[in-house]
C-alpha cells in the first residue's frame, strides 16, 4: 500500500506543470503592454511615484507568489530603446535583495522575444523557511518590466515547471 502512495505521489509531482497549467488563466494589460498567463485572477494595483505610473499585478496560490510590476517612464520622457538600463536595473536589483537575509544566488542575461534582459535568482528567509525567487527585468520602450515568482526551496522542482509556464507565458504587446 505504502508502494502505491509513492507511486501516485511520483506522479502527481512530475505531472505538476500540466496540472498547474490546465487551469490557468490569460491576463491582459492595454496599459501596460503585457499579456501572461497565472493560476488565477490576479490583484492588480495602479500607483503612481513621482512620474512614474506603475501597474502591479500579483498573485498567491498554496505554494508560489508571482508578481509583476510594470512602470510606464512616458511623463518623464525616458525611452530606453535609447538608453542604457544598466543604472536602473542595478537599483532594482539592489532593492530586490534589501532584506538582510536575501542571498543572490545567481545573476545572468535572458533573451525573450528578440529582447535581452536580466535575471537573477536570490533565496530569502520567510519564517523558518527559505523561499526560491526567480526575478526578470524587461527594458522596453518606455517601460520597465519586472515579473517574478517564488516558493518554498525544497519545491524546488515544482517551482521550477511554474516559472518556466509562467516565463513562457509572457507576451508584450504594442
């Protein structure tokens, strides 16, 4: 009997990203550009820092947070088609890992839809348990995209097939 439980439970977990993905839904954004899909309907916030207009969506389900922050640079007429981002993504990483028990575990250039971005992947203590982060930040136009996920480190695996749907998943829009 203890045989068979293992055996589901084997399959459950390496079947994980086709059952996350058979629910998930299509959000679309007009105002910021971006299509992706989550689990579920996500929070969505509008702010405004300075002249910086920011859209965030986020979202929690029993064992990961996603999040996206997309912030519109229009009012202060920064395009970084023209521009290197290097400074303000060094600021976003930098603010990414401000808890004192955020360790960076790695930092490398992604390439998405003929864009080249950054990623980095920092663990973080939450309670007694360390979380996996994955963090990707877009340059595009005139905004600035962040989209994360993280969960539990030793769910590692199944973490991983939900980044990989939830990455994929992205489009921008025009």
């Amino acid at each position: 009997m203890r045989k068979l439980i293992y055996v589901a439970v084997i399959i459950l977990l390496s079947n994980a990203s086709l059952l996350a993905q058979i629910s998930w839904e299509t959000i679309n954004s007009e105002k910021s550009k971006i299509s992706f899909e989550l689990p579920g309907e996500p929070i969505v916030q509008n702010k405004q820092l300075s002249n910086i207009l920011i859209q965030v969506y986020s979202y929690k389900d029993a064992t990961s947070v996603y999040g996206i922050v997309a912030s519109d640079f229009t009012k202060l007429e920064l395009d970084f088609s023209y521009s290197d981002p290097t400074e303000y993504y060094e600021e976003m990483k930098a603010g990414s890992l401000v808890s004192g028990d955020a360790i960076l575990v790695s930092e490398q250039a992604v390439a998405y839809q003929k864009m080249l971005g950054k990623e980095i992947v920092y663990t973080q203590l939450v309670g007694r348990h360390e979380y996996t982060y994955y963090k990707r930040f877009f340059f595009r136009g005139k905004y600035i995209y962040q989209i994360a996920i993280g969960g539990p480190s030793r769910m590692k695996k199944i973490l991983i097939d939900k980044k990989n749907l939830y990455f994929n998943s992205l489009v921008f829009t025009n």
